[in-house]
C-alpha cells in the first residue's frame, strides 16, 4: 500500500543543471492516484504538485511542493498524509532545503535536508514517533555526489530537458537522496504515443524508469511514465508494479503554465 514513493519515483527523470527555462512560480498539478486491490482499480488519493515564491533575507527561492491525501472515504482503510518539498533556486532549481513528512496508514515520517553544494555533503535530520509517545530524533552528514538531488527538485528537472533531441532507446542514470541513501535511477525514453487526458489529447514522450539494486519497482517496462511533448512537458500519465500490487497516476487539472 506505500505507492506514494513509486508514484513520485515515476514522475522523475534526468538530473540536469541546466538553466530553468520552464517552471514557474504559481503552477499547480493535480492528479488521481488509483490502486489495484483485488482485481479492481479503486481511485484511492489525490496527488498535488504546485510551485510558490519564497522570500528570504538574502534571496528569493522557489518552493516545489507534492502532497498526497486519500479521498475520504478511503481515511479509515488506509489515511493518507504526505507531503514532500523542496525550497530551490528559480534560475537553475540548484536545492538548498528539503522536507518530508509522511503519515501512511499510522505509519509517521519526517525527514530534513540541508544541502552543502561546496562540501558535497546534506545535514540530515530523521524524527519518527517512538510506542511511548517520545519521538526518535537521528542526525547525519551525509556524503553526496555532485549531481545528487532530492525527490521532489528531481521530480521538475525533466521538464528543461530537450527530450526531443533524443533517440528511441536511449537511456541515462541519475542519482537520488532517499532516507540517507543514493539511488539510482534510470531512465530509457521508448518513443512518443498520444494519449486522451483531462487536459485533451496530447502527444507523449513514454519514458520506463528502473531503479538499480532495488525491488521496489517490478518487471520490465512495467513502471513507465507519459510526459507531454511539448515546451511545459507534464507528466500526464503513470503506471507502477511494485511488490505489493500496481496503480495508476492521472492528471485531473494543471493550471499556472508558462507556456
């Protein structure tokens, strides 16, 4: 039942530190998430991407921000509270800053992270509740490499690539922080395909994503993602395997656009 992860995994693609030449400040994405129990795909939650202005005494950052939240009806089999985001740079979505904090079926998670660009190191912070009520706090410095992100800046790096210019079949790895760990994760572009959305039918790069050394995603070319091939590129459309069974993600609006 943990999809949350597979789903954002599906949404991310290449680390790129080109300039940002497509999100903006004021976008908002909203997606259903569906679950397949017993044979039958049940719209459990609904997934929300949006963008913010921050301002600090020194500068102005951009705020990436992704929650999820099951639908009410779904609350007392499986609640759902999410939230994950990243504080970055509007010119080059560099990260300084990254927050999680999940709640999925009483399951509680918070997990901070401060970047270091000159050091190559992240200063992590992990609380999660104890039986007794006393909360388990774990601080870390962590090592990374210099094109590592967090989830969620990944999760906007795709959309200022020029996918355009690559070829069926390619492939690219990169590399993202995930509970103190780096994982890679790659990324095989498989060609175009035109799907009907709620935001009308739109022609697609279909990108498969895979994770090295891991298990959380299943088969081949079983966890695959639908971007739009144009200047915004949204991610309009996921499917996922993942041990425990297989879902869906659909965008329902998205608003704010630059393009």
């Amino acid at each position: 039942m943990k999809f949350i992860l597979p789903l954002l995994i599906l949404c991310s693609s290449y680390i790129s530190n080109a300039q940002n030449n497509t999100i903006v400040a004021g976008e908002k994405l909203t997606y259903t998430a569906s679950y397949n129990m017993s044979g039958l795909l049940n719209d459990l939650a609904q997934v929300t991407m949006e963008t913010s202005e921050v301002k600090t005494s020194k500068s102005t950052l951009l705020k990436l921000k992704c929650t999820a939240t099951t639908y009410s009806k779904w609350d007392n089999f499986f609640k759902i509270r999410d939230l994950y985001e990243s504080y970055v740079s509007p010119k080059t979505l560099t990260p300084y800053l990254y927050n999680r904090d999940i709640n999925e079926g009483g399951y509680e998670k918070f997990m901070k992270y401060t970047f270091s660009h000159k050091t190559k190191t992240v200063s992590s912070i992990m609380r999660k509740p104890r039986a007794d009520g006393s909360i388990w706090e774990v601080k870390k410095s962590v090592k990374i490499g210099g094109s590592t992100r967090d989830l969620v800046t990944t999760l906007y790096h795709i959309r200022n690539l020029d996918i355009h210019k690559a070829n069926v079949g390619d492939s690219q790895n990169f590399t993202v922080l995930f509970d103190n760990k780096e994982t890679v994760v790659r990324i095989k572009l498989l060609g175009k395909e035109t799907l009907n959305t709620a935001l009308g039918r739109k022609e697609c790069y279909k990108l498969a994503i895979s994770l090295n050394n891991s298990n959380v995603l299943k088969g081949s070319n079983d966890n695959v993602i639908w971007l739009t091939a144009d200047e915004n590129k949204i991610p309009v459309y996921a499917k996922f395997k993942i041990a425990v069974g297989s879902g869906e993600l659909k965008i329902k609006s998205a608003t704010g656009l630059k393009y």
